[in-house]
C-alpha cells in the first residue's frame, strides 16, 4: 500500500474512534447543520490554561484538543502547571466543564458546529492519582451528557473525550469501574499490551526519550523507521499517538519535525504556539 493511501486509512480509522473505539460519533447525537471552520483535530494545545482566555483561544484557533493540569486540593479540582500558581478561582469547572456545556448546548450538541467529532480534553493529574481521579469522576459526573462514556463494556460516544493522564496511580480505580467517562492515556510501554482502546485509545510519550532528533539536519533512517513502525502499531489497534517535549520554538527545526510526524500520521501536534500551529496546518492542508 503507498504511504499516502496508508495513511489516509490510517486517520480515517483514527477520525471514527475519535479517543474511543465507538462508532462514529455522528451516529451518536445530533449537530447543527450549518458548518463552522473546519477544525484542527490533530493539533493539541499543551498547557492550555496558561493562554489568556483557558479553552476559549484554543477553540478560537480550531484545536482538536486541549489539556489542563489539576491539582486536588480538598474537593476543589485547581488548574495550574505549579502548586505556587493555584487559585482558587480557576478551576476545572469554571475554565472549562462550565464553558464546554454552554458551547456544546449553543452548537447543537457538539463543540464545533457542524462537525460531530468529540473534542478531546487531556487532563493531566499533578497530585495523587488515585484520590484525584475519584473526585474527577465525580466531577465528570455532573456533566454527564457531555462526555464520551464507557458503560458495561461499550463506549458511547459525546461532544468531548475526557482521557486522563499525569500521575499513574489514577489507572487502578479507572479500571475498576464498569461505568466511566474518562480514559486512559497510555504510554509506549502499553502499545503491545492487551490493554485495550476503550480504555487506552491515547498513547503519549517523550519524544526526548525516544529519539535524538529535534529538527535540523536530516532525520535518521533508523528513527524514521521507528517513529513510523510506533505510530503503524498504534492505529492498528485503534489508539492514537502524541509526543510531548518536541521543539516548540517557531522556525525550521519545528516545522521539519511536524512535517515528520504528519507524514508517519501522528494524530496530535503538541504545542503552546496556538497560531504557530494553526498556519502550519491549514498551510500542510486537511488532516
């Protein structure tokens, strides 16, 4: 098969899951018929919370998803990178539970007008994972028309896809749970598991740890050949791939990278340059 038709099947494949393994979610609630711009589903806005306006920017510049970090701190979910920035202002609800619900309500059931596919918020725990997950379910729960749900085995697909990451320990009481509305975000380790995509359907990993790579000069043969056999197993098994810590900088070593990727069809560009990102994209065409 050419690499261009590969990957083309490979991201139709990724465009269904859509962070689960459901069906399409166009079959799963109704969206207004008129279409907005089209959306960035694989760009990723990494630490999103620290833009000026937390979610609404990077809705703004079309992004596919966006993470915030979260701190528990009594039954309070705060969002914040460091424990010296936590306010008890910003929280998980207020920056973006409360303003996804009043989006999706005024979109006709999904955040982008016209366009069905979940958005995908990455929601990277900082304090014990275990404790912290079980007040983000509850959480989660307030909201529950909002979310893609896992229930008794199967997964019904919502207007956005809460996948957790962060400290580790959040995987015990998420794989406990016969009814949940959040998932896993894996690591490469997970990629030739039977850990299964309605559970993992993210894997994530440093690309630092990875590769040697950052850009300038040419791409090594051999880590071409890995990036591409990772990204190759991944979509086989219905998962998606992001790496963190790639060069964010704008310029050419940026731009070779992302090109990179794109071509081996990583699913999500992670960076905190949301315009960078957008003219990179809409200038390398649809995902």
């Amino acid at each position: 098969m050419a690499l261009t038709t590969r990957r083309r099947a490979l991201t139709a494949l990724g465009a269904a899951l859509a962070g689960t393994v459901a069906p399409p979610a166009a079959q799963a609630w109704a969206g207004g018929s008129h279409r907005g711009p089209r959306p960035l589903w694989n760009a990723h806005a990494h630490n999103d919370y620290e833009h000026p306006r937390p979610l609404l920017d990077a809705l703004d510049h079309r992004f596919g998803s966006v993470e915030a970090d979260i701190y528990l701190v009594g039954d309070q979910l705060l969002v914040a990178h460091d424990p010296v920035d936590l306010d008890p202002s910003r929280t998980l609800e207020s920056l973006y539970l409360d303003p996804l619900a009043a989006r999706v309500r005024a979109c006709h059931g999904s955040v982008y007008r016209g366009y069905r596919r979940p958005l995908q918020l990455l929601i990277d725990i900082k304090t014990e994972g275990a404790a912290t997950y079980r007040e983000l379910d509850r959480h989660l729960n307030r909201y529950r028309h909002l979310f893609t749900t896992y229930a008794h085995g199967r997964v019904h697909p919502g207007p956005v896809t809460a996948v957790v990451s962060g400290d580790r320990a959040a995987r015990v009481p998420m794989e406990a749970q016969t009814v949940r509305r959040a998932f896993y975000d894996g690591r490469l380790t997970d990629l030739d598991t039977a850990t299964p995509a309605s559970f993992a359907p993210l894997i994530s990993d440093n690309w630092t740890l990875n590769f040697t790579w950052q850009g300038t000069g040419a791409f090594p043969d051999a880590e071409r050949a890995k990036l591409r056999g990772i990204v190759a197993r991944a979509h086989e098994r219905g998962r998606r791939v992001r790496f963190w810590a790639t060069p964010d900088a704008p310029g050419p070593a940026r731009d070779a990278l992302w090109t990179e990727l794109l071509a081996a069809g990583v699913d999500h560009l992670n960076t905190d340059d949301l315009a960078g990102a957008e003219a990179f994209l809409d200038a390398h065409g649809p995902e």
